[in-house]
C-alpha cells in the first residue's frame, strides 16, 4: 500500500470523464488500497480516482468508520434538494455552498465486483453525489452557488 499525489484544481485531469472499471482485478485492489493510504493521511470524507490521477470510475468515502469502494457508480434515484457546504481535498484554500438532492439510492460495485446498493441522505448523501462528479469531471468548484473562504 502506499500514499499517492492529489492532483490539484487546474490539472486538466480533473476535467475529463472518467472509464467504467471493466476488470475487477489485483491492480484495482492497489488503487483502492492506495486510495484509501491517501485519504488516511489528510483529512477527508471522499477521494475519486481521477484525484490521484487515474482516469476510472472509482471512489471511496469514509463515513462514520465505515469504508465504501465504489466501482461504476451510479444514481438511480434521487429526491429533495438542499444547500450545505463542501470542500475538496484537490480544491485546497476555499469551501463552497453546493445545492444537492437530499436523498439518494446509488448502485455500484465493490471491489470483487458484486453489484452493491445503498441508500443515503443529508450529507452522508452529498459526500456519493460529491465522489460521483469527480468521475465526470465536475468540481465543487465548477456548481458552488457560493464561495467561503477559509478564515485561517
Ligand atoms: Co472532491
């Protein structure tokens, strides 16, 4: 296992759509492994793929010490709308306020590829729907309808 780069905003990496995962295989599992290093040496909620620089549709969160790999994401249903704000380990400096759905139900695979579904609301919600843009390229940044600089 081991640590790797978080690709900063301005890196054209972080602009493009993101592969469907095809092989569920040894080199999926170190990108995962290796995501999961990465996320546990900042402070984050969520990491994508594209964030260490590999163009997959691959996510993790980590939400009440619980872990969820995500492989091919998708949203089936989403309802509600609410505003809150976020922050992204590739946008450092600023937060954003970002309207989201206020529930939803996603189906993904994990990563022996079994097909998974899972339920969410509130903010544990926005950290999937979050995760979920980085694999289509979309920032916080780019949806904000505010910017909230941080006072530190
Ligand atoms: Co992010």
């Amino acid at each position: 296992m081991a640590k790797r780069n978080i690709v900063k905003m301005g890196d054209p990496l972080l602009k493009k759509i993101c592969k469907p995962v095809e092989k569920f295989d040894a080199k999926l599992h170190q990108l995962l492994d290796d995501m999961l290093d990465t996320l546990n040496a900042v402070e984050g909620l969520g990491l994508a793929a594209p964030q260490v620089g590999i163009l997959k549709r691959v996510a993790i969160v980590l939400w009440e010490d619980e872990l969820y790999e995500l492989v091919n994401p998708v949203l089936v249903k989403s309802s509600g709308s609410c505003l809150d704000n976020e922050g992204c380990l590739s946008v450092p400096g600023f937060r954003g306020i970002v309207r989201r759905p206020e529930t939803i139900d996603i189906e993904y695979y994990d990563r022996n590829g079994n097909k998974q579904q899972l339920h969410a609301e509130g903010y544990f919600a926005r950290v999937f729907l979050h995760e979920m843009d980085h694999l289509d390229g979309i920032l916080f940044a780019d949806k904000m309808v505010r910017k909230i600089i941080d006072e530190d």
